[in-house]
C-alpha cells in the first residue's frame, strides 16, 4: 500500500503479543441501536489476520495484534485496519492493507485525539512516504483522514491511550477486542459515518 495507515510501534521488549487463537469463536453482540445479534467468526492467521463473521450477514476483516488488543477493520468492501499509541502529541502505530500480508508503521505528533498529524510512514515493502493525518472527535468515535500521494477516510475506536482505525471509506468499519485470559475477546466497533459504538463478545467455538 502506498499511503497512510497505521499499528503500534512499541519496544517488542516492552510489549507483549495478544495471544489470539485461530479458529472458530461464538459471537454475540448489540448494534448501536442496542438491537441484538448473534453468529459466528472465524480468524486465520498469524500477525496479520483475515476474520470472517457470518452474523445475519457476512462480513469479512483485516486484523493484527499488539499488546492485548486485537483490532480489526471490516466491511463488504477493500478495508484496512491500524492500531496506534497516541500519548503526550505523540503518534505510532502500524497498519495493514488486505491486499498485502505484511505491516506497515506510521508515526507523527500533533494533539492529544484530535486535530492535524504531519507523519512518516514506511509501507510493507520498506518504501517511504510522508502526508498528514486528521482525528475529530464525533461522539464515541473518530474520524480520521489521510492526505499525501494517496488519501482515505476511516473510523477509529479508542481503547486507552490507544486508537483501532479501519480505513477504506464509506464501506468500512472497525472493532477493537480485549483478549481474556480464558481465550474469548471483549470488543467496541463502529461503523464509517455513525456516532455511536455497538458490542462483541466472542467466546471460543468447539
């Protein structure tokens, strides 16, 4: 991918990998508007994941791992997924495109959740590139957009002093899990254009 997408950049030392199991999981969840659902997801993967839900609907992901958090950016069209630290106007983070099973890394300053990030950034296959990138708060989510030799939109989920995006526009949207210690995830997602958060909780199949 040549432009501006993000995951965590944290000392490997100083941070320990989510354990994330692939497989089946149990998924029960509520939309924003506080309606409930239930099916299935299925992760594949290591490092970078593909997630798959079958909820009603199908949806499929991009996810990766960092700490104890497992973001993801779904939807029924080309979405990506990034995670970054955003703590005292510092930004890092790594991203991934679904077309490449490789991470990217973006880091930049500005505010504290909002307002304008001058970033650098190197993509899966080493190159280079600079552009800014934008946070406004809208309700419990954000919304963020990227501008350089490429641009895009996406929705972002704060968990902490971290943020989980999916990016890719209008058909994407983005869940950031907990990983338990019994192997199940706790999550928020959110979708491109809305203002509130639904719920996952996932729950090892058999």
């Amino acid at each position: 991918m040549k432009a501006l997408f993000l995951t965590l950049a944290l000392a490997a030392s100083s941070v320990l990998a989510a354990d994330i199991t692939a497989g089946s999981y149990n998924v029960q969840g509520k939309n924003p508007n506080g309606s409930p659902y239930k099916g299935t997801l299925k992760i594949s993967g290591k490092g970078v994941y593909k997630v798959n839900w079958s909820v009603g609907s199908n949806y499929s992901g991009i996810g990766l791992d960092m700490g104890n958090l497992f973001a993801v950016g779904w939807g029924k069209g080309k979405c990506g997924a990034a995670l970054y630290k955003i703590e005292g106007g510092k930004l890092s983070g790594e991203w991934v495109d679904p077309s490449v099973p490789k991470r990217g890394s973006e880091q930049g300053s500005g505010g504290d959740f909002k307002g304008n990030y001058p970033i650098k950034g190197k993509s899966p296959d080493g190159g280079s590139y600079e552009g800014t990138i934008s946070i406004e708060p809208r309700g419990a989510v954000y919304k963020l957009g990227w501008k350089g030799e490429e641009s895009y939109n996406g929705v972002g989920v704060r968990q902490g002093n971290m943020l989980a995006v999916g990016w890719g526009g209008e058909n994407c949207g983005v869940v950031v899990y907990e990983v338990k210690a019994d192997g199940g995830m706790s999550g928020s997602w959110a979708v491109y254009g809305e203002n509130n958060l639904g719920s996952e909780e996932l729950s090892k199949g058999w």
